[in-house]
C-alpha cells in the first residue's frame, strides 16, 4: 500500500468510506468484492481509535443468555466464526474460568446450565474452521481444588469449582483492521491515512463526495463519490451535524482497561464480580464480570465504561479513574494486591453506549451497531454505521454495504467475507506456518520472533523474510523486544506507515504493552527517519509523541498503546511478579 493522497481527486468513485477503523475498513473489503471503486480515508492512522484501544476479544454473544436475544447470541457466534476462520493467525480461542459459589445464582447449576444451553445454540461455531486448534471447544467444569491451584488467592469461602467457556482473542487488533485495509487495497481501493473529511460535498440534498484535508501537509482537494458511507466512529455524528443539526441521536461509552507485567503461567483467563450489575439482564448474576485475561505475556484488566459527553479527541484517563479499577479488582480478589505502580499501559476508546440516566451507577449499554440511512435527513445517499462491538465489524460492513448498493440501483451479490481467508490466512494450520517460518528465517531468528512474524503476517511473512538481506535492515531485532528491524522498513515501505507511532503502535509488536525504552524507541526513529528522510529534530519529536501516550491522563490522538516482559514462572503469588 501507498499513500496516495493526490489520486483522491483524479476519479469519481462508487463510494467514499469515512472512517478507518475495523467496521470501515471491513466495508471497503466487501464494497470492492461487490466491483465498487471504493475510496477509504482515514483521519489519524488506520485503526488509531477504539480499534486500537479494545479489549482484545472476539466475542461469541454468551453473555446475550441472560438478555434472552438468540438473535444476537447467533449473529455474534457467527461473526466469532468467521474472525476464526478468515484471520486464524490472527485470532484463537480463549478460555475463561468463571467460579461457582453455593447453589444459586452464583452456583454452578444455574451457570452450567446457560453454558449447555449455548452449546446447544451454536452447534455450527466451528463450521469450516480448518485449524482444530482453532476451534471452539465445548464449555466444562472444575472442582474448587483445580480452581485454587490455577488461581492462587480466588476467594475460597462457598467456592463449588468453575464454568469454563470459550471465547477468542485477537493477537493484535490494529493488524488485523490492517488486514481488511490490506485486502481492500489488493483488490483496487484507494486507502488513504491521515486524510480528514471536512465537509460533505452537496448537489442540492445529495451527497456527492467529500471534502479532505491531509493532515500531514494541510492540503485540501474534493472527492467525488456516488455514495458516502460515514464510518467514522464517535466522529460520525460530526460529519453529518455539519450539514444537518440532528441525524446520529445516542450517548457513547468510553470503554477502558489496562495491562500488568504479571501473568499468571497458564492460558486461562478469569472472571470476577465487579461493583455494578447489568440492568438490562433478564437473568443475572450478582454483579457483572472484571476479567483478567492473559494476552501475549500480559494480563490485560478490565473492562469499565462510563458515559462520556466530552470531545472524541479529548479520551483519556486519569491517575484517580486506575486507582478507582485497582480498587475494585483487589476488592473482587484481595491476593491481587495491585497497585497504580503496576500498570503499563491503559487502552480506551468511545463506543455506542444505551440509553442511561444522569448518574445511573448500573449502566445499559449499547446493543447493536447504528445503520442510518441519511435521506430523511435530506442528505441522499449518505448512510452512516457506527459499530458497537469490533466482533460484528464484518457482519454489520456487509448490511450497510447492501443499503449502499441499493441506494446506488447495484445489483450485486453479498460476497463470502465470512469465508475468503484476508491476507495472510490462507494456510491450514498454523503449527505448520509456524514450522515454514523457522525453517526459511535466517540462523540465529529465535522462537519468539518466529511466533510474532506468524501471528502478525501470516503467510506474508516472506515479505519481511526478503528485507533482511539489505545491509543496513539486516535479520537483527530492535533493542530489547522480538521486532525485527525489517518489519519497521516494511511498515514503511509497504504499509503507509509515516509517523513513529504508527509503527510502534499499529504496524509491529514493539509497542504493545509497555514502553519499550529510550534505546529501542531511538533505534526505531533512527530506522523509519532513514526511510522517510528525517533529520535530528524531526526525530526527537517524533520519539516524544510516542512517549507521551504513555503518560497517566494524556489524551488519546491517535492511539496509545506498548513490548513484552517475562512471564512468571512462579506461581506462589496471585499474579506474579512485575517483570519491568
């Protein structure tokens, strides 16, 4: 991929996508399949916003159980399967222990008794899923001993044991919105990062493209388009207020959690009782789950929301909003015994929130991604989709894409995006990826760096494999972390990477969890500055944006986020030890 900001204007697409992040950057793959000249801008980089900031999960819609919404359940099992299937090295089951305390709500009938009921639900969860390591296995119990040895310090009195059920975790969220971004630009889009629409472009009450500003040289030029999708997240409403002062109704949440350098030395994650209830279960339990789930050599912590009236841009959070979370969750398992000092990184991003009281304390939160058709607003053919939850980013692309197609009188098939592999997933099985990997990278590539050019490339791991042989990229990592030095060249080079962050934050591992250091982050401007013709100054700028994301109560431009630490072998404490 180039970035071509110039070729916005030499053409007048079928469609302009708003929005860059996983439900834009989805609609762009299905729009092309459907022979659209497809156009995808985006205002920071490419799955900068609550993308980059989720929670990592994949979610199959057990939880909507307690709703009594089988739709939903069925459309979030489907979507789970699809990820699964069209990313497998990008997404892999994960397993979650919920105890059981007593012999109600909280006991493991009851909760053994929903977990069956989806198992019987979703029969078909692993239809077509070729990798048998990429299935979902069926929910199962533990007695309260197999409980405490997993983890050391859960709350002991009434414990009965555990549910087990399985979900899927994303690798890396921002590579995988760069897949879809990837497969839309192999099949002709047009993708643009740091390009902000600024206006839409009007023919009396049609839309008929979009006004952009690159952001990186402050020009401005119009692109046509017979159509505008308006991906753009919590800055849709913008966009079309712009035009119109009503059209895109609706609070949004800010959704948050965080990483610890401890881990617990097994795969599992666990679940436990937070302060707040959901008010909108028709069954529940006494409170809604924390979760603590492990993710790649962190425990990742969450997940709280609050209603957030504030500007997009302005997301952040605040030294007093952790310490309030340690709180809960040492409150929920005392043996935790975190602290602020333990935290290496937080991720929070804006999603559509339900309808809330003032003050509510238990909060309904947003139910399904919004599809608006704008034409009642006399703004013809313009609709907007802003997605609730990145597991349904393909699924609801797909529905908005057929609004836009017949808004546009094409007549065209809804493409098998739930079953074409995206770039870098057409294999079998990833142990046998993992295998081809060792055998072709050069002497002395250990496991961790095989594994990450596995899971971050895919099949496309040649692409990387080929840079070594340059003098100056040689098969050397960056300082400290598992990220080669010829992954930053091909972010540059091959994947419209043009600041720092971009590449520390979206493109490679070297940014994922926690700061990766002076020397590293040095290394990485000196390697990305060689490329993009950067001198000393623009350097240090450049290393100091990256730094500043990881500052308690910095806002969020275009992301946060940080490297790896050693996992704990020890498991005499609750999480283990700090590795920083």
């Amino acid at each position: 991929m180039k970035r071509e900001f110039a070729a916005l204007a030499n053409q007048e697409f079928d469609l302009v996508i708003v929005g860059g992040g996983a439900f834009g950057a989805a609609a762009a793959w299905d729009a092309t399949l459907r022979g659209l000249s497809v156009a995808l801008i985006e205002r920071e980089d490419f799955a900068s916003g609550a993308s980059a900031n989720s929670f990592k999960m994949v979610h199959g819609g057990i939880r909507y159980l307690q709703h009594a919404d089988l739709p939903r359940l069925r459309a979030s099992c489907h979507e789970r399967t699809a990820m699964l299937r069209i990313a497998p090295h990008l997404v892999t089951p994960l397993p979650i222990v919920v105890p059981t305390y007593g012999s109600g709500r909280q006991g493991k009938l009851l909760l053994g008794a929903g977990m069956w009921l989806y198992d019987a639900l979703t029969l078909d969860r692993n239809l077509r899923i070729r990798d048998r390591e990429r299935r979902i296995p069926f929910a199962g119990f533990l007695d309260a001993a197999a409980v405490e040895e997993l983890f050391p310090g859960v709350a002991t009195e009434g414990l009965t044991g555990a549910a087990v059920f399985y979900d899927a975790q994303m690798y890396n969220p921002t590579r995988l919105v760069l897949a879809f971004v990837t497969a839309a630009a192999d099949n002709g889009a047009l993708a643009v990062n740091y390009a902000q629409a600024e206006k839409l472009i009007l023919a009396g009450d049609s839309v008929r493209g979009v006004t952009v500003r690159d952001r990186l040289t402050g020009e401005t030029i119009d692109v046509r388009a017979r159509a505008v999708l308006n991906a753009a997240g919590p800055w849709a409403r913008e966009l079309v207020e712009r035009h119109r002062p009503r059209g895109l109704e609706g609070s949004y949440s800010r959704d948050a959690a965080f990483l610890v350098a401890r881990l617990f030395p097994h795969r599992y994650a666990l679940a436990l009782q937070g302060r707040t209830r959901d008010p909108d279960a028709l069954i529940t339990r006494a409170a809604r789950h924390l979760f603590l789930v492990p993710w790649r050599g962190y425990t990742l912590c969450g997940v709280w929301h609050r209603v957030w009236a504030d500007p997009a841009d302005a997301v952040h959070v605040t030294e007093r909003e952790l310490q309030a979370w340690i709180d809960e969750l040492n409150e929920a398992m005392p043996a935790l015994d975190l602290s602020l000092s333990d935290v290496c990184m937080w991720n929070a991003g804006l999603v559509p929130f339900g309808d809330n009281e003032p003050g509510a304390e238990h909060l309904s939160y947003g139910k399904r991604s919004h599809i608006v058709d704008h034409e009642g607003d006399g703004l013809a053919n313009l609709v907007s989709l802003v997605g609730v939850r990145y597991t349904m980013a393909r699924g609801d692309a797909a529905k908005a894409l057929d609004v836009v197609c017949r808004k546009l009188g094409v007549r065209a098939a809804r493409p098998p995006t739930h079953r074409l592999p995206l770039p870098g997933g057409d294999f079998e099985s990833f142990r046998e990826l993992l295998r081809d990997v060792a055998r072709e990278a050069p002497t002395g590539v250990g496991q961790a760096g095989v594994e990450a050019l596995a899971h971050n490339y895919g099949t496309r791991y040649r692409y990387v494999l080929e840079l070594m042989s340059e003098p100056f990229i040689t098969s050397e990592c960056v300082h400290g972390s598992t990220t080669f030095r010829a992954e930053l060249v091909h972010a540059v080079r091959e994947e419209m990477a043009v600041r720092l962050s971009d590449v520390v934050f979206r493109r490679t591992d070297l940014g994922t969890g926690s700061h990766p250091g002076r020397r590293a982050l040095e290394e990485a401007a000196a390697i990305v500055g060689r490329e993009l013709g950067w001198d000393a100054e623009r350097r240090n700028a450049e290393i100091a944006d990256v730094e500043r994301r990881f500052v308690i109560g910095a806002t969020i431009e275009p992301s946060d986020v940080p490297a790896a630490p050693t996992p704990m072998e020890d498991a005499a404490s609750a999480v283990g030890t700090v590795a920083n």
